[in-house]
C-alpha cells in the first residue's frame, strides 16, 4: 500500500510540474528592405545620394539574446551569427527572410527582446580555434588574426562611384566592422503571445540615418583594418545598423 500511494503522490507531483511549465517556440525573423520593398542581392538599387548600387552581402553577429520582463531575464543564446546572403538571392526568398528559432521558453509576461549586434568583449578575446568548426564564433573567415578581433558586421556590394552606367574595377563596397567598441544594444517591446518577431532593416537606413547623416562612402569604401580613423567609421555603420533593424509585426 505504501509502494502504492508513494507511486500516486510522484504522479501527481509531476503532473502538477508539467501543468506549471507552461514552454513556447519563439522565432526571430530578419528581411533586408530598399525603401520600403524587398532588397534582391545583384540588382541595381540607389544609394542614398541616387547613385546605382548592387549589395552583395550582408551579415552580423548578436550576442546576449534575451527575454525579459521587470524581474527577471531569460537568456535565449550567447551568440548567433546572421547570414542574410542567401536569402536576399531572390524576390521569392527575400520576402521569407532569415529565421533563428528557439524552443522551449518559459513564459513568464516577457514583455522585451533584447540583444547586442556584435559581440561582447569576452566573447571577442576568444578566437575560432576555441571553438567546434560548426559553432558561432569557430568560422575562421569572420576573424580578423591581425587584429585579433572577429568582425562583427559585413557590408559588401558595388557602387557605380563615377555614374558612367557600369561597376568597374575598384567599385566595391566592402565595410568590415570589429571590435568590442562598435557594439551596440537593442532593445525592443514584445507581446508575451507572439511566436515570431519580425525585423526589417533597411539599407537606406544603414547608410543615411537622422543621427549621423549620409555615410561618406567616397572616403570610406573601404573599412578593413582597425585604424582610429576606420572605427569611427566602424561606429557610425554600427550605430545605423542597430537603429535600422525595426520591428515589423
């Protein structure tokens, strides 16, 4: 009998545990926009002073996902890096965007998403080889050894610079941002019942912001090396970035 009741009283207990776990799905989504309409890798788009331009690449890393509310703060993952190249290929696929998911969450009135774009300076003193070929921080190619830094943010593409119709030799776009300085927090208010947040970026907005203006892209085409001058260029693109990845809900 006691064999019996010990058995009932576990049964109850875990059923009692499981009706007080109350776990979601959450997604996050991420669309590269041009003015409002989906942004096509390869295909000519205006810079913000008119001038064709194609981008070709676009990724960054977050760091410190997170979910809070006034007491507490759920952390969802160190690290992730976003790659929306491949989904900015086509129409089709640029409409779907680029999702990372998370299962499992405890919902407790989490009311704002919060995350870093770039990484923290911890994270940042480490370098791929600590980590497995397949994680986050181990892709050697989002690493810069000489100036022991991963790079946080990537902007590539083409401008027509002299507007003589076409992309010539020495027309590319190549904006590489690192260092722990760059980092910036996002923070932004959610409905406990949502399963997926949706982002959009706009790449006007990357390159043309209330806060720093248009971006010289003539005197810097090119950010690739960790000089002073280049890491407040770095922070200006940075800044935009962050600011420019809006809700879309």
């Amino acid at each position: 009998m006691t064999k019996i009741r010990t058995a009932s009283y576990l049964f109850i207990f875990l059923m009692l545990a499981a009706c007080g776990s109350d776990q979601t799905d959450l997604s996050i989504n991420f669309k590269l926009e041009n003015d409002g309409g989906p942004l096509v890798f390869f295909e000519d788009i205006q810079y913000p002073d008119g001038r064709s331009m194609q981008m070709t690449k676009v990724s960054f890393y977050l760091s410190q996902i997170e979910l809070v509310n006034d007491t507490k703060v759920e952390r969802l993952s160190e690290v992730e890096f976003v790659d929306l190249t491949e989904a900015q290929l086509l129409a089709s696929t640029a409409e779907e965007g680029t999702t990372i998911s998370y299962s499992d969450i405890e919902i407790e009135d989490f009311g704002q998403l919060r995350f870093n774009v770039g990484l923290t300076e911890t994270q940042n003193n480490t370098v791929p080889g600590d980590y497995n070929s397949g994680d986050a921080l181990g892709m050697s190619g989002e690493y810069w050894t000489d100036w022991n830094s991963y790079i946080f943010i990537k902007l590539e593409g083409k401008l027509d610079f002299d507007q003589n119709g076409s992309y010539d030799a020495g027309e590319n776009i190549v904006l590489h941002l690192g260092t722990s300085e760059i980092t910036n927090t996002k923070s932004v208010n959610i409905d406990e019942s949502q399963s997926t947040v949706n982002f959009v970026i706009d790449i006007q907005d990357v390159f043309n912001s209330a806060e720093h203006g248009l971006y010289d892209i003539d005197s810097k085409k090119t950010l690739h090396q960790l000089t002073d001058e280049n890491i407040e260029f770095m922070t200006i693109l940075a800044s935009n970035l962050t600011e420019a990845i809006k809700l879309n809900n």
